[in-house]
C-alpha cells in the first residue's frame, strides 16, 4: 500500500498547527535559558533567522574572541539564508570564550557556509572545533562534503562558570564560522542514565560525555522549524529514511488532543511530534515479520544514544496496541503496550537507549512491528531522536583528544580563573598552616633540646588533623572532601621531582603491586636509599579517604613487621607516601612468589633442608594475599600481623635444631637483607610515656593497641 502523500493536507495542517501548538503549549511555563548567546560572527549588524536575533560577536559583553579577522559578504541570491551572509575568518588558533550563568548541559550549535567572495579560498578550509574537554569536528573541510552549507548541533556538560570553543586550522590555512549559539537546555532533559542493548542493562556517566544531533525525525509529520519547538531544536519528516515507503502510513491528530503526564513537557518534544505518527501500511497483516524500519547511515567506530517517542493516537480503546521496537536487530521493547504504561490514549511516552552501530556496516536501524499477543496486528511511533556519544578519548569526530591538538598554553591560559582561585586558596591555607608551624615549633623548643632532622623516623603520634580537612557534610558522609598532607609530623616532604627522579618516572619495570587506591613502585632516593613509593589514585574519593587512613596509622605505628613511613608529596592529585629499606625487597620475591607459584619455592633446592616449611609456607601465603588484585581479597593489617607472628614463632621453635645463622628469610631468593637499625621506641603509642627500646617491648606494645588504631576490614 502507498504511504499518504504530505503535499495534499501540508499547507492547511501547518496553518492549524502552528495556532494549536501556540495555544496548547501556552499551558506550560515557557523555558528561559539561563545562557542564551546568539553570535552572527563577522557581522557588523543584527541578524534574524527563525524567529531569533543573532548579535554580532564584536558586540557581545560577556563573549571574549581571541584572534581572527572578519570578512563580511555582500548579500545576494546565493546565499542560503541570512545567517550565513557573514563569516569571521579565523588565521591561527582562535577562541569564542562564553560568561557561564548557570552550569548544566548546554546547546552548541555552528553554522558554517564557505562564502564565495570572501577573499579566501574557504572550500579547502580546514574546520576543527574542540571545547575545554571535547573535539567536536575534526580536519573537516567542504571539498569532500556534499552540500552548499552544514549546520551542527552538540550537547556538552559545562561544569564551570566559563566555555571556550577553539577553533583550530591546519597546514598555516585558515578556519572560518558564520554564526554559534550556545543555549543552556533544561535539567532531566538528556539524561545520566540509559539501556543498554544486547545485553539489556542499565548504563550511567552520560552526564560525562558529549553528545552530536545526528538525526531527529517527525515521523508522519511535517517539518518542524526551531520557532516552533521551546529548545530550539529542529525535527524533519522522516519518509526518506524508510526502507520501505509503502510500510508506513501517516496519521495525525488535533495537537490540541495531546494530554502530558507531569513527567514529560514540551521540552522533552512538542506536541507536534506527538500528535503525528507513522503507522503499517497494511495493518492486521498476516505475515507477523512485517516491520516498519528506519535506515540511517552513521560511525560504526561510535556508540548512540537513542530517544523513542510514543503516542498511542490510533487505538479507539486502551489494550488493543500492542507490538514490538527493534534497534539494529536486536530487541529494545518486547510486547509494548502504551496503556499499561500510561493508562490513557493520547499520552505522550518515550524510552531512551544507548547502542553500537552494526558491526559490519555503517548502517544504523529502528523498527517497529506487530506483536503476537495483540488483538490489533499494529504498530505505531511518533518521533526518533539519535545523538552520537563521544569516545573513549572526549571526541566526536576521530581519536584525536583536545591535548593533541592545542599547544599545551592554549589550554593553560583557559583555566587561569581555576588556576588563580586554587593558588588563592592555597595562599591562604599555608598561611594559616605557617602561622600554625611557628607558634608549634616556639613552643616545642622550649620543651625539646633535640633538634629535628629531616630523615629521622616519623613520630608515633602523628598529627592527623592537620592531615585532612572535612567538611560538616563530608564528615557525616565519611567522605574527605580534600586530602591535605601538609604537617610537620609526617616525615621529610618530597617534591614530586625527586619522586620521578627515584622511580624513573614511575617505570612501569619498577612497579612491585597494584593496590585498590594505589600503585606501589620500587625507587632509590639521590643518597642510594632503597625505597618503595605509593601512589594515590585520585580518582576514587573512597580510595583517597582509604588512602589517609593508612599514612596515618603509617605515621602511629612502629613494628618489626610493617614498614616505617619516612615521607610524602602532595604536589600532585596523586599523593605519594615515601617507604624505606628492605621492604622492597620482600615486595619483589613476592611478587616472584606469586608469579611462580608456592610449592615451587618451597621445594626449592636452596630452600630444601635449611628452612622450616610450615614458616616459610606461612609467610609466602600472607605475601601472597597481600598482593591480591581486589581489596576484598586481601588481609587486614591485624591479620598480616598475627600471620607473620606465626610464621616467626614456628621458625623459632625450629632453630633450636639448626645452626644459629640459619634463619628462614637468609635463605629466601632475591632478599639479600640486612640487619634492622635499632629503632628508639622513646615514646609509648598509647599514652606518649617513656617506654623500652626492646624489640620484644615494641612488638608488645604494638600488640596490645593494634586493633584500636587498625580497620579490621581488608582495603
């Protein structure tokens, strides 16, 4: 069955449209952008097109143009439309940098037509545009592009009170732009979250990622124009997208009839878009396979994010529409009846989804059909909405990040109010930490006649409040809102050069294990002392509070078994706990332990004969666990104690029928210890009194504290 022509009823629904869309949407609040720069770059005058006003970008108060030299065109036929009768033609690296009111998701919308008589040669002109974070076009030029103009529309997340667009040329050309908006879209409209399809689950983190308009459709309606949609977004009608055009029959109703649940508004689509649909050609057909598809041509190399809207506006009775949507293939909705959803007819209703493109094409499908269970063998949608989703590297167009294409001073002087807010704020907290320092040393030099060196073993107590700073909220949450190391009881402070020069820049070689908040990496300070460095990872504020909790019990503790704390550095996101000696060293056998594997060590010939095996199998095992991949899996301190105390015990029982010298660990491979310094246990960990320097005396008292002081959860 043919499709019903357009052209018969277009002009007189336009007409009715356009009054039932102004009355009917008068109902709702209309939304006022927080952020709303309408930019006609090059321009010397207004510009109108689609109903809105572009200012020339010369004349913007809160927009900030870096570079770039404006060549406005005379207007003539050719021109497609007002907005592209201007262009600013940008020489080198360029930036439109907007005033942010209010933080959110934002509209970033180009308009870019080469203009003839210019004086550039603009249609070999190289175009490519990157935000603060995101590469949205990438090396395009319209040599290669099939059209007279292009018009792009992005959404990005701007989570800060400045957006910067820079445009980029390459090979010493010039880039060009005729005209930008950048509109802030309302809350709940894109959203965090998603499903996934095969497998179905749920997704998040979309909040992170930009998206690109690829295609938005009115399906059996007619063209949309950006008057007449609250967000100025524009919707095309979708008949050259079918597969079949004989699959699709178009059906309206009065825009006026179209009822909205408070979960969906105008702004999710108007009422337009619900008040048309595309139904079968042929319904109650017999042959249950028959589909309407859409057809699309896309980025096999992206992932989609895809929006469905639905309208049940041709059942006369709820439950008799039922049927099926398909993306690529797979199913995205099985059985879908539009009551059981919402309960009435007319009701606006759509299902957002995230999928890849087919995997041996560029081609991208939706489909709708009948389903099984229904009475009426149907099936119906309103409006389809696909968005490309930015890659793994921030980018919409290739694998190029933002680094890679602007000299590291671009994006450095971008960030200058972020840069001068933290070194504000840093100024401050030093000099509160200074003023701290003086009056602390002022006192404690009238009741301590040893003076301090900067290698001496950290004090039992350390200062842990001076540690971290936490916020009311952070407090009840358990979160640390910032990590500040910046005490004089934690040891020598670092900086991170020397942290680089001791490891080889974190030589991957040098790496002894993988903790769940941190990596830990053999070095060697200038002097030759033997270290291993633990470094935060930032990007967990679980890991980083996890992270405090242990320099600080580091900083408490003293025991023959656990590695002393003589450092740190907070140049970095990634904080660094510098720890000593030949710890190391049992940190690399192991890991050859682990890699080997157990019994072979223990069957060793080096080993057989000269060690206690149930000591040694003791010991491994505890190493082992300790380097286990998840925090879940390995011990707590307490628990590596207690085993290494056991394994000591069993050793000791068992020299008694060996040579004095033959001790377990002289005989393990890769672990050419020597001897521990004498450590002054001068103060007690529990009260600060006088205690003995006895290792038995340390261990003791080490014991009786430790599961006060140490989480008795593993990491």
């Amino acid at each position: 069955m043919v499709s019903m022509k357009l052209v018969s009823w277009f002009p007189v629904v336009v007409a009715c449209v356009l009054f039932e869309f102004l009355g009917h949407s008068g109902s709702f609040a209309a939304f006022i952008p927080s952020d709303n720069y309408l930019v006609a770059c090059g321009s010397s005058q207004n510009v109108t097109f689609q109903g809105k006003t572009y200012v020339p970008d010369s004349w913007h108060s809160s927009l900030t143009l870096k570079t770039g030299t404006p060549a406005v065109a005379k207007s003539n036929s050719s021109f497609p439309s007002p907005i592209y009768q201007s262009v600013r033609i940008l020489s080198g690296i360029s930036s439109y940098k907007f005033d942010i009111k209010q933080e959110g998701r934002h509209w970033i919308r180009l308009y870019f037509y080469p203009v003839p008589n210019s004086g550039q040669n603009l249609m070999s002109a190289s175009i490519t545009v990157a935000t603060d974070d995101f590469v949205l076009l990438n090396n395009f030029t319209f040599k290669n592009y099939n059209g007279a103009y292009m018009f792009r529309e992005y959404s990005v997340n701007v989570t800060s009170d400045t957006l910067t667009l820079f445009f980029i040329p390459s090979n010493n050309s010039v880039t060009f732009i005729n005209a930008i908006e950048v509109v802030s879209i309302p809350d709940g409209v894109l959203p965090d979250q998603a499903t996934t399809i095969n497998p179905s689950t749920s997704i998040s983190g979309l909040s992170e990622r930009a998206f690109e308009t690829v295609f938005r459709l009115n399906a059996g309606g007619p063209l949309i124009t950006a008057e007449n949609d609250t967000l100025g977004r524009i919707w095309e009608n979708d008949a050259k997208y079918l597969h079949v055009n004989s699959s699709a029959l178009n059906v309206s109703v009065n825009p006026a009839s179209i009822r909205y649940p408070p979960s969906v508004t105008t702004e999710i689509a108007p009422n337009w878009v619900y008040a048309s649909a595309d139904v079968m050609g042929d319904a109650n057909v017999a042959n249950m396979n028959f589909n309407i598809t859409w057809v699309f041509s896309v980025n096999r190399n992206f992932q989609y994010f895809v929006r469905v809207h639905f309208c049940d506006i041709v059942s006369k009775a709820l439950n008799n529409l039922v049927f099926n949507l398909y993306i690529n293939d797979d199913s995205a909705i099985e059985s879908l009846d539009l009551s059981s959803f919402i309960g009435a007819l007319n009701v606006p209703y759509y299902r957002d989804f995230v999928s890849n493109a087919s995997v041996d094409s560029d081609n991208f499908t939706v489909s709708v059909g009948p389903d099984s269970t229904s009475d009426m063998a149907n099936a119906t949608m309103n409006g389809l909405e696909i968005f490309k989703i930015s890659n793994e590297v921030k980018s919409l167009d290739g694998l190029s990040p933002v680094e890679s294409l602007l000299p590291r001073s671009s994006l450095k002087k971008n960030k200058t109010g972020i840069i001068i807010g933290s070194i504000v704020g840093a100024v401050v907290a030093f000099g509160l930490i200074g003023v701290c320092y003086c009056c602390l040393a002022a006192h404690r030099s009238k009741t301590n006649t040893h003076q301090a060196h900067p290698w001496l073993p950290l004090p039992l107590y350390g200062n842990s409040q001076t540690m971290t700073k936490m916020s009311t909220t952070s407090q009840k949450s358990g979160t640390a809102s910032c990590i500040s190391l910046a005490s004089t009881n934690l040891g020598r402070l670092f900086t991170f050069q020397e942290i680089l020069d001791a490891t080889n820049k974190f030589d991957e070689s040098l790496l002894l294990g993988v903790g769940g908040f941190g990596r830990v990496y053999k070095g060697t300070l200038e002097d030759g002392t033997k270290v291993a460095v633990k470094r935060g990872n930032p990007r967990s504020e679980q890991g980083l509070a996890e992270f405090r909790t242990e320099i600080e019990m580091l900083s408490k503790l003293r025991h023959r078994h656990l590695v002393s704390l003589i450092g740190y550095c907070d140049e970095r996101p990634a904080l660094n706990p510098v720890l000593p000696r030949e710890q190391v060293n049992i940190a690399e056998w192991a890991m050859a332990w682990q890699k080997k594997g157990m019994l072979d060590q223990i069957m060793d010939s080096n080993l057989a004969g000269k060690v206690n095996p149930a000591s040694l199998k003791k010991f491994g095992e505890t190493a082992e666990k300790c380097l286990a991949e998840h925090g879940v899996d390995r011990p707590s301190m307490g628990d590596v104690l207690w085993n290494l105390e056991y394994a000591l015990q069993l050793e000791e029982t068992s020299s008694a029928l060996m040579e004095p010298e033959d001790n377990s660990t002289n005989h393990i491979p890769g672990i050419p210890l020597t001897p521990l310094e004498p450590f002054d246990n001068s103060v007690s960990i529990i009260d600060g009194g006088n205690s003995g320097t006895d290792d038995d005396a340390a261990d003791a008292a080490t014991s009786a504290v430790f599961s006060q002081l140490v989480n008795p959860r593993g990491r």
